[in-house]
C-alpha cells in the first residue's frame, strides 16, 4: 500500500477506530487503498476504582481525528469501530446520564458472576456464544442498577461505544453482530428476552442489529467534517474490525497488543465455550470470531519499564524471575481483583531481565488461549502457522521477540498500521462497491507482511516456571487487595 500518496479521481472513504486511549481515523482511497490522510485524538480514561470515559469526548475525538485526515470533505462514506463491551447509558435527551463503563472496569465482577451463578455457564455458552465476566455489558447493566439506581431510573438507551458515534452520526440506532455479541444479551436469533428480564432491560432500549455489508445510515446535517448525506456503514467493534483489516481468513491466529491483549481468529463454526476462557464472538460478516483478552498488555509492561526507570526496549535475557503483570486485575485467567506479582528474584537478577519478565508474563495466558481460541471454531491449530501481530505493541522489538520465543511459531507483522481504522475504512467502501469488506482489505493488501521473523524452539522452561508460578498463587490472586492507607 503506497502512502500518502495523491489519488485525486479516486473515491476516498475514511475509517475510524474508537479505541480504549485514543480514536485514530484514516482516510483512504477505494480503488488503490492507498492512505491519504490520518488524524488522532487522545481520550481520557479514570484510573480510580473503575474505568470511565466521556462518551461526548469520544464524539469530539473523532470529530477531531477525521478533520485532521484532510479529505473528510470528499469521503463519500464511512465506519466507526469502537472498543468493545462499554456501557453507553443515554437518558431521554440523547445524553449520557453518566460516563461510560468500559470494558476494563471490573468492579462488575460481582454481577457476572451472579449471572453464572444463575443460568449457568453452558447455559450461557449455548445461547450467548460467552460466559460473562466483569468486562461484558450485561454485568455493566446489572452494577448500574445495583450502584446507581437513580442512574439507571434515567436511562432510556443503551449503546456501545461504536453505536453510540455512529447513531452521532445518522440519528439511527444501529450496531452490527459483531460488536452487539460482546454484550452478553444478544444470541444468534436477537436479543435474549428471558436475560433482559432478568437484568430489567427493555430491547426497546436496544438498537437494531444491521445485517453485515448494509449502511446504518447517512451522515445527518450539521456543523461536522464529513458532508450530510454521507454513507454511514454498519461498524463494528475494535477487534472485528482489525479481522476485517488483515482480510483475514479462517484458522489464521492473531495477537492483538493494545490496552488489552487479545488472541482471535475467524471460523467458520460458531464458538461456545463453557469454561469461559474463549468469548464466542460474531465477527462483522457472516462467521464467528472467538477471542480471549487479557485486562494487562502495553499499558502494564510500560508501567514496569517506568517503575524500573528503564526504556521499554531494554529488556535482558536470563534468570528466574516471573512477573504475573495483573495491575488492573485479570480477565484471562479470570481473576478480577487479582494484582502484579513478582516472584523469582535472586541477587543476579538484572532490571532488564525482571522487564523482560513482565513482557513474558503478559504473553503467556494469549499465546496459552491461541490453541484454545481455534478449537472453540472447529479449526485446526497448525503449530508453525504464523501468528499475525497487530495493536500498537506489535511496533516493538521487545514484543515481537517476546512472541516469537514463548510462541515457537513464525510471526509477522503487517506494515499497515492502524489495522482497526483500515477495516472499518474497508466496511465503508464495502457499502459503496458491494464487495464485502474482507475481500476490499485483501484488494487494498493491508494485510501484506513487512516483517516475517522464523520460528525458533520455544522457551519452554521460561512457559513452565510462569504456568507453575500462576497454579501456585491462584488462591493469592483471587483475593481483593486491602484498600491501601494514606
Ligand atoms: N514502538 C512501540 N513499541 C512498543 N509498544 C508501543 C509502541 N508504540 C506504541 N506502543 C504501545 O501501544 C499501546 C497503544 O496501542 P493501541 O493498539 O493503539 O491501543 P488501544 O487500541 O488499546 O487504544 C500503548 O499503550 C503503547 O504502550
Ligand atoms: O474487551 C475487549 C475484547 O473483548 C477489548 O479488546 C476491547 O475491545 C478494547 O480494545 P483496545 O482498546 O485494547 O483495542
């Protein structure tokens, strides 16, 4: 894909990733995929108890970000992806009646569990595709009302990040299977009447589920970048979108390197797996995308170079350490009050290898869940196919080493950046052509590899010493930490 190149003539479409940090949009050209212009705008993310963001400052982000692409004027359509799972409470005005809950909150926890407790995880499995946790909007829904009930009295719409911009957008309230199969009220027939029940939602507070390849919409008059009129494709979440980015095709594993840590990839059986450790996504076509997601990724491996005062890239080989990097509690294993844990220090061991630690221990539950993550879909897990890299942290050195050592599989890492954005940029212009969005990523070749690394034998003594590490503390990691004094 040539870049920033001039493609006057060409229609041009702009994608937009709605992610957990910041929203970042790209403006590229329909026939030639070249990329044409880019924009990005930080959010802001409370690091208190919970996790919170301003859903209006999600709008004036992306507002930002497609403005900043330089072309919004002569886009003749465009798609939003989002974060998945957040909590999106809009009262009668349209206005959130408080910040959104995002996906890494976990003081949910309580209610998924009581959800399982209730129906049952193969229940659930069976009709939803996923065991709840902490993370799913149904256990959001079900804190709210416990926690905020004067709140949750104001409510009259639910949304999920991506359906939230786009309905800012059309004035529609849409969402597409994808993203709606985070929720843990949606199955393969609609919404769960009997689980709405139970947690006291109405589905007339629910948007409609757009059938993939159909526009949610067009862009409604007012003062924004884009043109009124403009196509509004269906959208879908952050992780459905990077499947559609790569054209990616069944049985292939990736590893997303984000705020979270996610392994997915696209089959064609539907997943439900009852010991919760695979969610059973749709993805954004007609197939399924099981994942697993970590809470602790970039964020936390950036937290341990900063605490050890050193550049992220300084990591050493060696030694005995074992970092559980748990910082923000844990989704995979499920363990939502868990914290870090470092274990393994003798008087040589070094700052880089302790860093080094922190990389593997935030490796290890994705690269374990890969084999998990095909199976649940009916694929078969080739163990020398290549892992697919992708999210921020596939820019470094330290994270694709990391993978290529604990994995013993090839890796490659695509020289398209901003994966999320190009497959909504591709459901865009999948509305304007008629093709289906993964096979406009494959003509675009955003997918095409820049760096190939070969498989080397895995490092099977550094995978035990953190699986035995994990086994021993689990009673430890399951326990809240006392709240700290001062
Ligand atoms: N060159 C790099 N090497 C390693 N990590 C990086 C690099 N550039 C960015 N990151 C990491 O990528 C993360 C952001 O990734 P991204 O996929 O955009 O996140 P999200 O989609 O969750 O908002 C940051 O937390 C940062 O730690
Ligand atoms: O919860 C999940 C997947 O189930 C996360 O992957 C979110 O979708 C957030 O993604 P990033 O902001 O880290 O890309």
């Amino acid at each position: 894909m040539a870049a920033q190149q001039d493609a006057r003539g060409e229609r041009v479409v702009i994608g937009v990733d709605s992610s957990t940090q910041a929203t970042k949009a790209v403006a590229v050209g329909v026939d030639t995929g070249t990329v044409l212009g880019t924009g990005r705008h930080a959010h802001s993310v409370t690091s208190g108890a919970g996790r919170e963001s301003d859903p209006e400052q999600w709008w004036a982000a992306l507002t930002g970000a497609v403005a900043a692409t330089g072309h919004a004027g002569r886009a003749e359509a465009v798609a939003v992806a989002g974060q998945q799972h957040g909590l999106v409470a809009l009262g009668a005005d349209g206005r959130p009646v408080r910040p959104a809950l995002l996906w890494n909150d976990v003081r949910s926890a309580p209610q998924a569990a009581a959800l399982v407790e209730r129906f049952g995880a193969e229940e659930l499995a069976e009709r939803t595709g996923s065991v709840p946790t902490a993370a799913f909007t149904i256990a959001k829904w079900a804190w709210l009302r416990e926690n905020e009930p004067a709140a949750a009295d104001r409510v009259a719409a639910v949304r999920l990040p991506h359906d939230y911009l786009t309905e800012q957008l059309t004035g529609a309230a849409t969402t597409d299977r994808g993203d709606v199969s985070g929720t843990g009220w949606w199955t393969p027939h609609g919404y769960d009447g009997e689980l709405l029940g139970h947690v006291g939602l109405s589905a007339a507070a629910l948007p409609e589920v757009v059938a993939p390849g159909t526009a949610a919409g067009r862009v409604r008059g007012g003062d924004g970048p884009l043109r009124p009129g403009t196509l509004v494709a269906a959208g879908t979440g952050d992780n459905m979108a990077a499947a559609l980015g790569l054209g990616l095709r069944p049985g292939s594993p990736v590893v997303s390197l984000g705020t979270s840590g996610t392994v997915f990839a696209v089959t064609r059986g539907r997943p439900r797996d009852p010991s919760g450790v695979v969610a059973g996504f749709a993805d954004a076509l007609g197939g399924w995308l099981p994942l697993a997601c970590t809470l602790n990724c970039t964020l936390a491996v950036d937290r341990f170079a900063a605490l050890l005062g050193r550049d992220r890239e300084a990591v050493e080989p060696g030694g005995t350490a074992v970092v559980l990097p748990f910082l923000d509690g844990e989704r995979t294993p499920n363990l939502p009050y868990a914290s870090g844990l470092l274990h393994g220090l003798r008087h040589d061991t070094t700052p880089g290898q302790v860093l080094q630690a922190a990389y593997d221990g935030a490796a290890y539950s994705l690269l374990a869940a890969v084999d998990d993550v095909l199976r649940a879909g009916g694929e078969e897990n080739d163990p020398l196919a290549p892992l697919l890299l992708v999210g921020g942290g596939a820019r470094g050195t330290a994270w694709r080493e990391t993978m290529r050592r604990l994995s013993g599989r090839p890796v490659q890492v695509p020289a398209a950046e901003e994966l999320v954005a190009l497959g909504a940029a591709a459901q865009a212009a999948g509305v304007l052509t008629g093709e289906a969005a993964d096979e406009v990523a494959r003509r675009w070749g955003t997918g095409r590899p820049a760096v190939v690394l070969d498989p080397r034998p895995a490092d099977t003594e550094a995978l035990a010493r953190i699986g035995d590490t994990l086994r021993r503390s689990h009673d430890l990691m399951a326990r809240q930490l006392p709240a700290a004094e001062g």
